[in-house]
C-alpha cells in the first residue's frame, strides 16, 4: 500500500476540484523522480466512471499499472506491446498506438482521459493522439482530459497549455491544454529530500563552444536533420584533444562513483568517447541498437556491471537507474528543459549515494533549478528579472539586463503575463510593455503584429515605412541615438540626434489635447521600458523626466517649404535595419 506524498496529494486534489467546475482541459507538470504514477493511480482510484490512461511506450503503461494494482484496484491494459487488450474494466491503461489501431473496440463512454507525457501531442489536430481524443469526446462531449509531464514546453510549437494557476498566462497560440493546475519546482523535491542533491561542478578544464551553431541553428537544431549533425561532427571532431581531456577528467572525478551516464552529441561522437574510456567498464547505446541488445546494456548498467553508459539522446525519458551519481553533458541543450530532463537522470534516491555530480562540458551556462522561460536568451548579458506590471501588478518574469547595483536596465518582455478576473472568466492582462499604434483606431498592438487586434486594419511593417522613405525625394531619415529636450511656456521642444551629429526637432504644444496626447502617447507611455507610464497636463511637469525619456530608433522626417518635418517616430524596432550604436 502507498502513501501519497505531500505534494501527490496536492495534485490530486487541484485535479477534482477544476474538474468540479469545468470540463477545461488541464495539466499537471510534475518534475521527473516525483512519482506521477502515483498520482494517476490516486486519480483513477477514485473514479466512479470509466477511465483511460494513455501512455506511448510499454514501459509506462506496464508502469502505471503497476502503482493502481498495488492500491488494490483492478485495472486492465490495453497495449499491444504487452500481449494484452482488457475492454471491460473500469479503468484501464492502454498505449497510444495499440489504441489508436483499435478505436471499434471501445465504444463506451469515459468520464476522464488521462494522457501521461501529454507534451508529446503535437499542435497540429492529427495523428494518432487527435483521433483518440477525438473518438472518445463523440461518445461523451463533457469528457474530461487531464496531462501530466516534466516538460510542458516544446521546441517546435511552444507552451502547451495556455493559463497557469499561479496566476498568468504563457505566451503560446492554440496550445492543446487550456491550464496548467498544479506544478512541482524541481527545488522543492530536492528540499524535501525526495531527490538527490545535484552538485554542479565546474568542469573548467575543457570544454566545447557550441555558441556558433546554437546562435544559428537554435530553432532548426533537431536531432534528425543531417546538416546540424554534420555540422556537430565537424565541430569535435576538430576537437579530438578536448574530448579525449573531457574524458580523463570525467574519468578521475567519477572515480569513487557508482555509475556515470555520458551525453554524446552525434553516433560518431558516442563512438569517439567510448575509445577514451576503460572498455571493460563501458557501453554505448544509439538509436540502431538493437532492441535486446540495449535491454541488456541497461540492465548490466543497473547491475552495475559496467560504470560508464554513453548514449546520444535516446535515454532521456523513460530510463530510470537510480545509483546514477554522474551525469556527464557533452552536447549542445536546445532548451533548459532538456537539461534538466538530463540532469534528473540522476536525481533519484539511492542507499549509496549523497549526490549527484553534474559536469557541464557544453559551457550552456544553464542552471539545474531555473524555470523554463519559454525564449531564447537574447544575449549573453541577460538574466531573469522581475517585472511589476503598472495595470494589474503581475510580478512578470522575463529576460533582461539589471546594473550591478541590481537595478533594472532594460527588459524583453512585450506584454504582460498577468491573469484577469473578469465576469466571463479568466483573461490575459492586455498592458504591453512595448507595441504599436495602430494608425487607424490608435490602439495598441504588439510590435509583431501585422493586423490591428482591435479594428483588424493591416499595420504597414516598419521597415516598409523605412524603405519608402529612404526613396522617396524630401525625405529625410534619422537613425536616433540620443533625445534632449526643452521647454518654453507650454510648449516642449524635442530634439533627435544622430550619430553624425545631424539633428530633426519637433514641438509639442500642451495648450492643445492633440500636442497632450501625442506626447504622452508616445513619450510618456513608454518611460521606464514602459514599467511606469505617466500622463502630463503641462509641459513644465515634464522637466524632471526630460533625462530618461524614451528615443525612438528612427525618425522620419518631410521637407516644407521652410523646414524638416517630423511624420513618423519609430519605436522598438527589431529588423534588418542598423539602429544607433549597433555593431552588425
Ligand atoms: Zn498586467
Ligand atoms: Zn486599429
């Protein structure tokens, strides 16, 4: 008999309470070595109706099974893989493929879907997952579908679900799970002693730089596609001294360890380490090992009859050796999540070990405990930071670069995270932190956008605006480094400084709404990175913020008869076009 731990039980709880009010679909995200089949057991326990649980490989739906039959209650499987196909039980646990072959076979309405490792049902509505949840929503339209995974985010289509109970919402378009419920930081488990500690170690004698080909290939790099995998051979390959140092230290630092996982980038590479490393104590496993061989690879490794198990991605999820005390990084991570996939390898709790080493030789600068944030870090200078929205006062988290004093400097968040209570439910904060107006209807819209949100009229792509005005006779464009202002009764007097020294102005008069508005608009607004927006009545008030007004980073300008007019600010601009200052 088990006893739910904790924070089991706290999931199992936010599961029968937002399904007591909705049926939304829902996640639970729970790190790996938190017992989510304990979970899922707890759940189908108590249900009074029929229950599917899907999973995509043998081993965790035997797995879960296995946690709901030791409860006591009786469960079927569903599962090709497994030589059996139960229909009739109230609960049963079945393998994506095997019940997607099988659709006829289940014709009876279920209360609850339970998907384990639900990141991996793709945006798109087809394949296999699709046609299941399909299938069973026809026989009952209130079904409810709950996911559990470690890694809610997906390189290739983002977020996979859209609110979060802590109150905010991701950045995503159509994710498949409408909230995430419940979430585990890996730090608490590891408090609680449910984990093993990880020890990071600086593995400063060597290491590879992988920067070139992330910064490049950061969003196409996957595992299949040749090009990159050619391009990490010829990467260390080139490097056959630094891998060769990698592994003596790895070698020596794991010498009173029990076992050791190696991450390699590519097959030739796992093949290059394995020549580094005592034989007899070694193994390799890649995607062409045979079934049966690989078994019995694992199952020396948790012997611990060999110490060292180089592989390449493939035992990420799903593989489960708990005296691990090792764990070894010598490929490129596209994500935090994927690192810490890896890491959690070796974080389960073993009699024999107190920790576990983590030795980073990609130079990733990840850490073991950070949250996904779901975007590239934009450049080397950036960390986490916190960003209090001036609407709604959502504590957001984004990129972003704070003085040494800890202050903020600037920030990359555009809109803020933040969730609203409204009559007609939960809504995202509309507040941006950086946008652009419509010239239409004057509304705010992401800097990204190409139709207005609110009148749905299409947004002219700045550097269109750019391009016309470069070419077009009696203009004149500035590429704005610097502003300085001044003030004359109610009139405020702007001035636009080039890197040249060339200069436009414009004036404000506060005396008309016009002049008011559009100052405030687009000055005012935008004050602080747009973290502390302020409206001014007179232009005198301005004088004490004239200094940390906002520039634009171009300006376009219309010859007169007499002089330049000023048409067009252009704010926040990101595109093919230099700004001010910047080395490209
Ligand atoms: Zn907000
Ligand atoms: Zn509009």
């Amino acid at each position: 008999m088990y006893q739910l731990r904790d924070y089991q039980q706290e999931a199992v709880d936010a599961t029968l309470n937002h399904f007591r009010s909705t049926d939304d679909s829902a996640v639970i995200v729970l790190p790996t070595g938190a017992g989510k089949s304990l979970v899922i057991a707890e759940l189908c326990r108590l249900a009074r109706q029929k229950v599917i649980c899907l999973t995509h490989v043998k081993e965790l739906v035997e797995q879960n099974h296995q946690k709901l039959t030791a409860l006591g209650v009786d469960a079927g499987i569903y599962s090709a893989g497994l030589g059996r196909k139960d229909t009739q039980n109230k609960v049963s646990f079945a393998s994506i493929q095997s019940i997607a072959r099988g659709l006829e076979q289940h014709n009876e309405p279920l209360s609850l879907l339970i998907i384990d490792e639900c990141h991996r049902i793709p945006k798109s509505e087809q394949g296999q997952y699709h046609a299941v949840i399909q299938h069973f929503k026809k026989l009952n339209p209130a079904l409810k579908i709950l996911g559990l995974t470690a890694t809610p985010y997906r390189l290739d289509s983002g977020w996979i679900y859209q609110n979060h109970y802590w109150g905010f919402a991701r950045e995503t378009d159509n994710p498949f799970f409408k909230k995430c419920i419940y979430e585990l930081p890996l730090r608490r488990l590891v408090k609680s002693g449910y984990l093993t500690e990880p020890k990071v170690f600086d593995a400063a004698v060597a290491h590879y730089d992988f920067s070139q080909l992330l910064s490049n290939e950061y969003n196409e790099y996957n595992e299949d596609q040749t090009p990159v995998e050619q391009q990490l051979n010829e990467l260390v390959s080139k490097h056959p001294r630094v891998t060769k140092a990698i592994c003596e230290q790895i070698e020596e630092l794991a010498k009173n360890r029990l076992g050791v996982m190696i991450f390699a980038s590519t097959v030739e590479h796992a093949k290059e380490i394995m020549g580094y490393l005592p034989a007899e104590h070694s193994q390799i496993v890649t995607g062409d090992t045979a079934i049966t061989k690989r078994d019995q690879i694992i199952h020396d490794f948790k012997q611990q009859k060999i110490k060292y198990l180089v592989n390449v991605s493939v035992l990420t999820t799903g593989f489960d050796a708990p005296h691990v005390d090792v764990i070894a990084l010598l490929r490129p991570t596209e994500s935090v999540s994927l690192f810490q996939q890896m890491v959690g390898r070796g974080l389960r709790l073993h009699p024999n070990k107190q920790d576990c080493l983590i030795l980073d030789y990609t130079n990733s600068g990840y850490d073991v405990f950070q949250p996904e944030i779901g975007s590239q870090k934009p450049n080397s200078k950036s960390q986490l930071v916190q960003v209090e929205c001036p609407q709604c006062e959502h504590q957001n988290i984004f990129w972003g670069i704070k003085a040494a004093d800890g202050t903020l400097v600037e920030h990359y968040g555009r809109r803020c995270q933040g969730l609203v209570e409204t009559l007609d439910g939960e809504f995202q904060c509309d507040y941006r932190f950086v946008f652009k107006r419509c010239p239409y209807c004057n509304e705010e819209n992401d800097i990204a956008a190409r139709h207005c949100q609110h009148c749905h009229e299409r947004l002219i792509d700045p550097d269109d605006i750019l391009k016309k005005a470069l070419n077009l006779k009696g203009h004149k464009v500035i590429r704005c480094q610097a502003i300085s202002a001044s003030i004359n009764g109610n009139k405020l007097t702007v001035r636009y400084h080039d890197e040249d020294g060339e200069e436009l102005k414009q004036t404000y008069n506060f005396d008309f709404t016009k002049g008011r508005d559009s100052f405030n608009q687009e000055f005012a607004r935008r004050l602080g990175g747009g973290t502390t927006p302020v409206e001014f009545d007179k232009a005198e008030q301005v004088a004490p913020f004239i200094e940390h007004l906002p520039h634009p980073d171009f300006v376009i300008a219309e010859q007169t008869k007499r002089y330049w007019q000023v048409t067009q600010l252009l704010f926040d601009y990101q595109g093919p076009y230099r700004k001010a200052n910047e080395v490209r």
